[in-house]
C-alpha cells in the first residue's frame, strides 16, 4: 500500500480553523501594537486577566476563580507600575501575588507551588512586553518580536505537518518534528530581516539600525525560544493533565497555547534591545 501524498496528510481543516482564528486576532494585536501607549497597556491587561483564568483552571482545579484572581491581579498591578516607570516595583509586587496565589490554593494542597508560579510566568513576559514597545524605536521592535514569534510558529506546524520525520520531543509534545523546528527556526531568521527592512524603507516605522546578519541572529534566537516556549507549555499541560489550557480560540486552544511562545521570546527579545541600547550589539 502506498503512503498518502504530503498535501494528503496535511491537516487543512485545522489549517483553515487556524486562519479564521487569526484573521479576527491580528489586526486587533496589530492595532494594539501600532498606537502603542494605553491602548497595548489595555490589550495586555485582557490576555493577563484570559491567562490568569486559564492558569487558574489548570493549576488548582479545586480552587480556580482564588488563584486566578491573585495572578491576575498581581500581575495587573505591576503591569500598571511598569507602565508608570516604576520598573523596580514590579518584582516586589510580583512576589506578593505568587504568594497570594499559593495561600489562595489551599483547596489543593499539593498544587501551592503550581499556582503561585502563575505570576512567575505571565508577569516576567507581559513586564517586558510593554518595556519593548515603550523604548525607542520601540514599535518596530515589537512588530519583529510578533513576527518572529507568528513565522516561527506557523511554518514549523505547516513544515511539520508536511515533512513529518523524527519527532522533537515525543515524551511531552508527540505532534512536533525536528523538521517543523528547523523550518519555524528558518522562518523566523527570515521574518526578522524581513521587518528590519521594512523599517529602513517605510518613514512610519522608526529605524533599529541593525545590519541584516544581526537582524538574522536576533529572529533565529526568537525563534529558539519561541519553540522553547512551546515545549515547555506542553510539559506543563502533561503535568496537569489537561490537553489545551482552555478553549477560547478554534483551532488553538486557550490563549496560553497561542502565546506561550511569545511570552519566552519577548524576555529573548527585550534582552537583545537592551544589550542593543547598551552599545552591545555588532
């Protein structure tokens, strides 16, 4: 018998949901990003509030709405603090609502831990997210930290979807190949350079001044720890049991699933701005 083709094995149907989902989120994120100021303040503050609910749900099933109240709020308030410039208050608060978190999940004990980590990971993301897009030049970098994190994540799923071959990581994500993982690594490089030029071209959209080689290396390092991100939402879903983080977007999942990539690329990326603003970079 004789294998399906590549185009037969590819999952459409989920391609296409994927597409629909995506068509209703970009443009909104995009916006979001363009006229920066309260307006991403305001679309952080919605994913942080979704990310706290879906955190809440898989890490204390015994005690949701508890846990996902104190992530959420603490991590809202910080955001709130960073966005004021008080930067070195944001940790400190940080440190509160894990705290918060874990007495909040008594109801399930053994899950303390699990659930005061909640802020230790959406708050370290969403901090640097809106330090990216308030420093100069700050708009171009965060429309490259996207597209990086978007290529790499669409074409290492069409990539794989296609070519198959050995799996990356069966033990915690059996659907993921090293083909998919090489492709999304090449699509993200690409993505980089792609809008590093489009920045020197078009007068809206404030220069990085960065060569093409640089620009390069700082989308396949994205793209890394985009794929990073990845693999370890996929642990953390195996240790709760749980498939998806939730259900709020067709063909993705919860919005964990849709941005834990994104949330490991953004500290990548902020690091390299600031390593940029340092004088650090080539």
């Amino acid at each position: 018998m004789t294998s399906p083709s590549p185009a037969k094995r590819f999952n459409w149907g989920n391609l296409g949901t994927r597409v629909v989902s995506a068509t209703v989120l970009v443009p909104t994120v995009v916006a979001a990003v363009w006229f920066g100021q309260v307006w991403f303040l305001l679309l952080l503050a919605v994913c942080t509030a979704l990310l706290a609910r879906e955190w809440g749900m898989m890490s204390a099933p015994k005690a949701p709405v508890g846990v996902a109240i104190a992530v959420g709020v603490a991590v809202l308030i910080s955001l709130v603090a960073a966005f004021r410039g008080h930067y070195i208050l944001t940790w400190p608060l940080a440190a509160a609502g894990a705290a918060a978190a874990a007495l909040l999940a008594r109801g399930a004990v053994e899950r303390r831990a699990d659930a005061a980590y909640g802020v230790i990971y959406i708050a370290p993301a969403c901090i640097t997210l809106l330090w990216l897009r308030l420093s100069p030049a700050g708009l171009s970098w965060t429309l490259l930290l996207f597209a990086v994190t978007w290529f790499a994540d669409i074409f290492a799923y069409v990539t794989g979807s296609i070519l198959k071959g050995p799996k990356l990581w069966p033990r915690f994500s059996p659907n993921k190949t090293w083909s998919g993982f090489f492709g999304g690594l090449l699509a993200a490089a690409l993505a980089a350079v792609g809008v590093d030029l489009l920045a020197q071209a078009l007068p809206r959209l404030p220069d990085m001044d960065l060569t093409w080689p640089v620009a390069a290396v700082i989308g396949f390092l994205g793209g890394l720890a985009t794929m990073t991100g990845d693999l370890w939402e996929s642990m953390l879903k195996r240790r709760f049991g749980v498939k998806d983080s939730g259900d709020l977007i067709p063909g993705h999942g919860g919005l964990l699933d849709r941005v834990d990539g994104l949330m490991f690329a953004a500290i990548v990326i902020a690091a390299v701005r600031l390593f940029d603003q340092w004088g650090w970079l080539p």
